[in-house]
C-alpha cells in the first residue's frame, strides 16, 4: 500500500485509520485473483492518559505501525503547610 491510501487519525479517545486497497496493473489474463481490495476501516478505543502530540505512524514494507505514548499519571505529593 502507498503512505497516500492510508489516513491514520487521533481524536475523541479514539484511534481512527481508513484507507483502500486498489487492485495492481497487472496486464494480460488474470485468472485468479487473492488479494482484497475496497476500502476499509480500523476503529479502536483509546485510554485517557496518552500523549496525544507525540503520536507516530511509519509505514515500512507494507506494515503500518502506530506509536501512541503513554502519558505519566499524575501521582500523589505532600504539600507543606506554612504559616
């Protein structure tokens, strides 16, 4: 697949990608065919606590991988009282 036929989108604690498979120029007879193609969409829920910014996709031999960090949780602290 070509980086243009995929839309990777992050928003409303979702993970969003869509995209189309298109059928090869292949010339002559073809006489059979294995490959999908059309359009398809991934939808997954997402946690709250992630760093929306610092999201990645790399598309690498036909394999896209989506790097979404994880965001620190804010963790208790003792707060001096003063006088």
């Amino acid at each position: 697949m070509q980086r243009d036929a995929i839309d990777v989108e992050i928003g409303n604690r979702e993970l969003h990608i869509t995209g189309e498979y298109k059928e090869c120029g292949n010339e002559g007879v073809l006489r059979r065919t294995t490959r999908r193609t059309g359009r398809f969409e991934y939808r997954s829920a997402l946690p709250v606590d992630i760093k929306f910014d610092e999201v990645t996709a790399d598309l690498t031999d036909g394999v896209l991988t989506v790097t979404i960090p994880k965001a620190e949780a804010a963790t208790p602290r003792h707060i001096e009282i003063t006088d």
